[in-house]
C-alpha cells in the first residue's frame, strides 16, 4: 500500500488486524462504514456462483453498499 498511499497522499487509510469470521468482522465494520469493497475469485461456472461464501454473506448482512470485484484472472478468462 505504500506506493499507493504516496501517489495519493489525501487520501486517509488505516490498517488494522482483525480476528473472527470474515464474513462477521466485515458485517460488524459496515455498521460505521459509508461502503465496502469484497474481493471474489469468480470460480463458478454461472453468474450466480461467482461470488464466493464471505461475498455472498457480506452481500445479505451489510449495513452499507457493497462492491464485489473480481479477481483480474477471472476477468482476463471472461475475455477471451
């Protein structure tokens, strides 16, 4: 994140270790967050298989919205 942080320096990050269930810490974080970003590696043959189980739990219990992107490999296959 350092090469990130210094190519937008107004931009406030914080980092923090967190232990439980992804899908738990993640749900209890969107209570005071403005929006969530969910990483999905899109293994799944259909459209309503490729999210992943956190994805899809994250989706159903968030309090805010949530942006699911995939993993670039999944997107390059899509492409060809």
């Amino acid at each position: 994140m350092a090469g990130r942080r210094a190519a937008h320096p107004d931009v406030e990050l914080h980092h923090e270790v967190v232990r439980g269930h992804p899908v738990q810490v993640l749900t209890q974080a969107s209570a005071h967050a403005l929006g969530l970003i969910v990483g999905t590696r899109g293994r799944g043959g259909f459209t309503g298989m490729m999210l992943g189980s956190v994805s899809q739990g994250v989706l159903h219990h968030a309090q805010c919205p949530v942006i699911t992107v995939p993993h670039p490999e999944h997107i390059q296959q899509r492409s060809r």
